[in-house]
C-alpha cells in the first residue's frame, strides 16, 4: 500500500509499518501546500491513504469521497505515538479506499498541565 504523510505526521511512523511505501509531504515536494490542493495531488500520484493529524481538514468537509483512505492521528508527539503504532498499521490493513477513520494513538499532554494535575 502506497502512504502519504501529512506534514504534522512524523516519517519516523514509516519505519514501523512493514510492508507499506510510506512518503511524506516533504519528499513528495509538496510541502506547505494547503488542504483541498494537497489531497488533489495525493490522488493524482494513486497513493492508497493519508494519514494525516489535521482535524480541520474532517471539519471543514475536504475528506470524503476521495480515492484514498483516510487516517486521522489523535496524537502527532513521538513519545505518546510510538506505543500505539500498531494502531495504524492495523488501520491501515482494515481500511477501504473513499473511508475516513480515527486512529486512537494516544494524547499528548503538555507538562505543565500535568504538573497541575499531579499537584491535586
């Protein structure tokens, strides 16, 4: 299966789904091109899905009815991520082209909210 990775998608994520042929946005030199006029592009290269952690491409409607699958990250940091990876890999073998998923890899949360939280 051919992947494309949203900008805010790590490229560390390819390297833990074997047997995909994973590319990010920045090599595919499409780096900083905005939502309705990358996922054009991602269809005409025949990509099979986007994983992507942008929830305002769901809300602002972009999304379906696309030639690709779609994978919505709920987290983009590593750390939170990595643990979770097997998530996407399963996703990504689940999945039928045109369909939109969320995968739950975790939530990032910044330190000093949980510093606050610990404190109570």
């Amino acid at each position: 299966m051919r992947v494309a990775l949203d900008e805010g998608v790590l490229e560390a994520i390819g390297g833990h789904l074997p047997g995909h042929d994973v590319h990010g946005v920045r090599q595919l030199g499409l780096k900083g091109v905005k939502n309705g006029r990358l996922l054009a592009a991602i269809a005409d290269r025949a990509f099979d899905a986007f994983i992507t952690n942008d929830k305002r491409m769901e809300a602002e409607g972009q999304l379906s009815g696309r030639p690709f699958a779609i994978l919505i990250l709920s987290a983009t940091n590593w750390p939170v991520i990595e643990p979770h990876v097997y998530r996407i890999a399963r996703a990504l073998d689940e999945i039928k082209p045109g369909e939109v998923t969320r995968v739950d890899v975790g939530r990032f949360v910044p330190r000093k909210i949980r510093a606050r939280s610990q404190e109570r």
